[in-house]
C-alpha cells in the first residue's frame, strides 16, 4: 500500500481490499480511535487526502502481511505513516470487529465464509 499525502484514502482502501476483500480499513481521528469509537459518522471522509487527516509526513509503501494481526497492522500504520486506521471484518449490511490475534488472512478467510455460501469439497 502506497501512503503519501497526496493519495486519497480511497486509494489506500483500494490497495487493502484488493489484498483482504473480505475485510475493510477506515481511517478516524485520533481522538476518536482512542475512544475506541469506530462508527461511520466519525470516520473521515474517503475523500480526503493522507496529508488533510495526519500530522506525521512519512511517506512509503507499507508491504500487506497477511500473517500481521488486525492490530499489529494498525499499530504499524499509527507509528509509522501517522494514520489512525481500524480494520474491521465486513458482513452483509454492517462490519464486526476482527478477533486482534487473529492474522488479517484467516480473518479475510472468515468474512468470505460470513459473506457467501462456501461449499467446501
């Protein structure tokens, strides 16, 4: 995932998503993660620019580990790149946290089981 301040953070979520389908990544105010608060009104806009929500200005490419926990990544991300992010796993019409020892691949592989009828032979 490339982060620089001029990407919208809808690029950055396509990147995720093109690693994770099953799971989604938003980004919030640091105030507002702290509040461990992860409702849609409160996170930023997928318009806005990396450089119009962060403070810190590194830039770089951030390589996707699947075996990474939803947590580790965050962190990572946080401390970095200077971004509050919360990735959460998607369902039908809402989105579950992730279990935060759970790598982002078995948790990817639990939203696809959530999300569609897996007949496995």
């Amino acid at each position: 995932m490339r982060i620089a301040d001029d990407r919208p953070l809808k690029a950055l979520q396509a990147e995720f998503n093109a690693e994770f389908p099953f799971l989604e990544i938003a980004f919030f105010p640091p105030s507002n993660l702290r509040r461990n608060s992860s409702s849609a009104n409160e996170r930023f806009s997928d318009d806005l620019l990396v450089g119009q929500v962060r403070k810190v200005g590194n830039a770089g490419l951030l390589f996707l580990d699947g075996d990474l926990t939803p947590g580790a990544l965050e962190k990572t991300i946080e401390d970095i790149f200077g971004l509050r992010a919360k990735i959460a796993c998607r369902k039908v019409s809402t989105s579950h946290h992730c279990l935060p020892a759970t790598s982002l691949r078995e948790q990817n592989r639990r939203g696809m089981m959530m999300t569609e009828e897996v007949v496995i032979v």
